[in-house]
C-alpha cells in the first residue's frame, strides 16, 4: 500500500491536475488511517472539481511541458471570461517557464489584488522578484508568508535567497543551516552555505562545505567546480 501511495504522489508532484490519483490516493491514506493526509488529497480533488475544465485541461499540459497548447487554451479562456484567479496564476507560471518575467510579476501582481490572501501565488510572485533581483520587495513578500507558515522550508530557503541577494550572507548562513538541520543531506542547502562562507572570506569553512555538497551528491558538478578554481587550490588539503 505505501508502494501505491509513493506511486500516485510521485504522479501528482509532476501532474497535479491529476483527479484521479488524487482521488485514489485519498482512498489510500484513509485505508492507513493517515486522515490529515486524506485531507489534503480530498481538498485537492475539490479544487480541480471546482476550477473550469479549461483551467485543468491546460494546468495537465503545462505540468507536462507542453507550454504552448496551455498558453493558448488559458489566454481563449480568460478572453472570454475576464480575470480568473487560477487561469492568470497558471498563465504567470507559463511566463515563468518561457522567463517572460516582466509579464509574470505583473500577472502575478493582479492576482494578489484579487486574491491577497493566495498563498502559492505569493509564493510565486516573491519567486519572480527574485529572478529579477528585487530582493528587498521578494523579502517583503515571503516575511508575509513567513508569518503564517513560520515552518515552511520553501518560504525559509526563498528567503535566505533573497539575503543573499541582498548581499546579507552573515543572515543567511543561519537560515540555510536552520534547513539543513532537518534535511543534512541537502547537497543544495551545503552549496548555498559554502557559497556564502566564501563570500565573507572564511575559505576553509567554505570549503568544508562544498565537499559535503560533493559529498551528498557524488556527481554534483557545481560543487567539484567551486572545490577547482584556482583560488582555493592553496587550501585544499
């Protein structure tokens, strides 16, 4: 049964406009007695239930990377039907993925007047500010979302991206090493650490770093590269 349930989730993490692995894995975890899970699965079901065939149809496309048949599906629908929350979120994302940023923030920026308290699309909106190196406003944003889900490692690791951003690495240190508490193999996490040791000069500790990077993940590139520049071969031991 947890063979299923990892099946279906894995399904859903690509594809969440998938109703029927959301609606198999609420029959799953209620056979397990995972009710907060159950939950999940059945709200999930009810917004697909709720959105316009439309939007689901074109949210299944996106997911699987077919950008131009979403993109042109959505944009018909919300020519017909004005502004609709879900449909301008997913357009934003299509935006995103084609790096059209300056019309994702701006998207994004409509459905946070119509929906201020849309948490994803927040998300999304502090996730383009930072791509466009507005770190002060995205840290703004993911404070918000901070305040209401304190726990929520994608607002913490967005955050301490943005401190970086905003050249504050001695602030974000902590915040990644606070993530890597609960996740210590995170070879991403390690990279971001090091990076930042480096960039305050502490190139022995930076080290140590990168190679837990390289360590978590054998074949990660990025930290064999940063572990090569000719900078830091006097240290390497």
């Amino acid at each position: 049964m947890h063979a299923a349930i990892d099946a279906f989730l894995r399904g859903v993490n690509v594809n969440p406009a998938l109703a029927a692995s959301w609606s198999a894995l609420e029959g799953l975890y209620r056979m397990t007695g995972d009710s907060n899970n159950a939950a999940t699965a059945a709200q999930h079901m009810a917004t697909l239930k709720r959105l316009p065939a439309e939007v689901v149809l074109a949210t299944s496309l996106f997911s699987d990377g077919e950008l131009t048949p979403a993109e042109n599906i959505i944009r018909a629908y919300l020519l017909r039907h004005g502004n609709e929350v879900e449909a301008m979120r997913l357009l934003a994302k299509i935006g995103i993925a084609r790096d059209v940023l300056d019309d994702a923030e701006l998207l994004l920026e409509a459905v946070l007047a119509l929906a201020p308290d849309y948490r994803a699309a927040r998300h999304d909106y502090a996730l383009v500010l930072v791509e466009r190196h507005k770190y002060q406003q995205a840290r703004t944003e993911l404070a918000r979302l901070l305040e209401l889900e304190p726990q929520n490692r994608q607002y913490r690791t967005l955050y301490a991206t943005a401190c970086v951003g905003l050249g504050e690495h001695d602030k974000a240190i902590p915040l990644y090493r606070e993530l890597l508490a609960d996740a210590p193999r995170a070879p991403d996490l390690h990279l971001s650490v090091a990076h930042c040791l480096k960039a305050l000069g502490r190139s022995a500790e930076a080290i140590e770093s990168y190679r837990a990077a390289a360590t978590a993940r054998p074949n990660y590139g990025d930290a064999y590269w940063s572990l090569a520049k000719p900078q830091d071969l006097s240290l390497l031991g």
